[in-house]
C-alpha cells in the first residue's frame, strides 16, 4: 500500500508507517496546487496532511485514494465535500495535542500581561525601559472566560487553575453538573450567554471547531461585550474572529490580544505574510504552532500510524470524520 505524506512528519510516524509494510513517499515541499499532480504520478491510498490544504483536483487525482489523515485535530483545509462524494474517508487525530495548545494559550496570555516580547525586542535594540514595563495586573485572582471546553478547554481550564484564576466555561455542550466537575462557573451555552460571559472576566480564550456556526464569532458585539483593557487569546482557527472587529478593539478599547492562528493564514511553512494585526501595540502572534512541541508531534505520528493498522487490518476507518 502506498502513502503520500504531505507535509512535515516525524522521523517515528514514517518508520512506524514502513515497518507496516507501506510505501512511503515523503513530499513536505509540495504546495496545495503540486499535490494534485503528486497524487497522480504516485498514485497513493492514504495521503497524510497536516495544514496543507486538499482541494478537489486533488481529491479526484488519485485514482486508489481511499483514506485522508488530518496528522491533527482540526480538519478545516480537507475539502469534506468532495472527498465524500467520491467515496474516500477523511479522518483526524483528536486529542493529541492538547497539552501543547494549553501551553500556548498561557505563554500568550503571559506575553499580553507582561509584554514579554516588547521588552525583548527593546533590550534586543540596546534601550533599557524598565519603568515602561514594571506594572503588570499579575494573573492570580482574574477571571478567565473559556470558550469551547473541549479537550484543549479542560487542560486551560487546569493551568488557569494553577496560576490562580477563576474560570467561567461556555459551550454548546456546557451544563451545571459540568460546570462543577470542573471546578468552573458555568456560563451558558447560548450566544447571548457567551456575551454575558465575556463581560464578566478579564481575558478570554477561545477553542471553537471552524464551521458556519462559529465563523466570525467573535465580532463586534464579542469585542465590545469585553472589558476595557482585557486580554483575548485565539489558538482555534482565524476563521472564528473578524479581525476588523478585534483591531478595533485593540485600538479602541486597550484589548491586548495573544493570536496563534489567522484569516487566510498561508499554507506554506515560510512565505511572505503580513497582517495588520502583527503591527498593533499590544498584540502578541505566532505562527499557528500550537500542536507544534515533540510530545505533540510524536503522539498524532504515531495515532496517523494506528489508523493506518486499522485499516489495513479491518478496512475500518478510525477517527472518520465525514
């Protein structure tokens, strides 16, 4: 059997796939506009991405192509649609990475209070500005809003914990005997109870699947339901904040913001890319890495590995999500 690996991927995830037995060809260069032709010439049944996006010609170039991995949780760049309709399963690698989410969240959210990266970037250029930087709020006694308590939701859930925050929980799923388990205040699930929610605390989180529900969420009404000065962090998808809306914010209503992910963020792992957001005082950015630590990585390698053995074992298809 042969597999397409697309993207970057652990040296353990391909010798897991080859000790299958599997051929693997491993194109990380290719561009979402090349796989097509990729697929054509090798001909793969598993093809392997991770934020490359498939489209269609893709799709429809591989001729045994029965089986898509997502090496991830989100799925937002398979085209769902097409690969339904020619009958091949798309599956992903949930739960995988949310530790590594987590842990950006609050490196984030410590680079909004205390500007950590401005105070690098003044050293790095030989100013010493310490009255600039020495009044921070501090996190211990503020109120986080958790957005989405999916698996990443809970383990920010946890640290904010630690640092201790107390937490307020929306979710479409969230109820009160959640809510206490957790050791959380509940806050509803409706939209109306996710803007009451993000008026009550002082920074916010957001972990939202990307579909026609949540885009653009946070948008006007979210932004100025926050705090003046508040802090809001976004590791979900881009698709989920109108970033109009959000740069009004930052520069109308002190918002800081932590921003790991973007609208029409590029596919490719280094082109030139700008975004006004990037240039605002007060708003710190990466480069949608949240999944990306070792741990992380080893552990989607090898589930991209136990949904490969389930298939050829079973024709079973682990984690489907069309």
């Amino acid at each position: 059997m042969k597999v397409l690996i697309a993207d970057q991927f652990e040296q353990s995830g391909r010798d897991g796939l080859a000790a299958l037995g599997d051929h693997i060809a491993f194109e990380p260069g290719l561009t979402p506009e090349s796989l097509a032709d990729a697929v054509a010439t090798l001909d793969p049944t598993v093809l392997v991405v991770r934020s490359k996006k498939v489209k269609p010609p893709a799709i429809a170039a591989g001729k045994s192509l029965k089986l898509i991995i997502r090496a991830g949780a989100g799925y937002d760049n398979i085209d769902l649609a097409a690969a339904s309709q020619r009958g091949i399963a798309v599956c992903n690698c949930p739960g995988m990475n949310t530790v590594a989410v987590a842990e950006l969240v609050f490196g984030l959210l410590i680079c909004c209070d205390r500007r950590i990266p401005d105070q690098t970037a003044e050293l790095r250029a030989g100013a010493w500005n310490k009255k600039e930087y020495s009044r921070a709020r501090g996190l211990k006694g503020l109120t986080l809003g958790v957005i989405g308590v999916g698996s990443i939701g809970r383990e920010v859930v946890k640290r904010a914990q630690a640092f201790g925050m107390s937490c307020i929980a929306h979710s479409l799923n969230m109820n009160t005997e959640r809510a206490r388990d957790l050791g959380v205040t509940y806050g509803g699930s409706s939209n109306a109870d996710m803007l009451s929610v993000v008026g009550r605390c002082d920074a916010v989180s957001v972990h939202v699947a990307a579909n026609r529900q949540s885009e653009k969420m946070c948008g006007t009404a979210f932004f100025g339901a926050m705090k003046p000065g508040a802090y809001f962090i976004n590791t979900s998808r881009g698709s989920v904040v109108d970033e109009a809306a959000l740069a009004n914010a930052v520069t109308s209503k002190g918002i800081r913001a932590g921003l790991d992910v973007f609208e029409d963020e590029p596919a490719e792992d280094k082109v030139a890319y700008s975004t006004k957001l990037a240039s605002l005082p007060g708003v710190y950015t990466t480069h949608h890495v949240g999944a990306s630590t070792d741990q992380a990585q080893n552990a989607v390698a090898e589930e991209v590995v136990r949904i490969v053995k389930v298939y050829r074992s079973s024709g079973e298809f682990e984690n489907r999500v069309n």
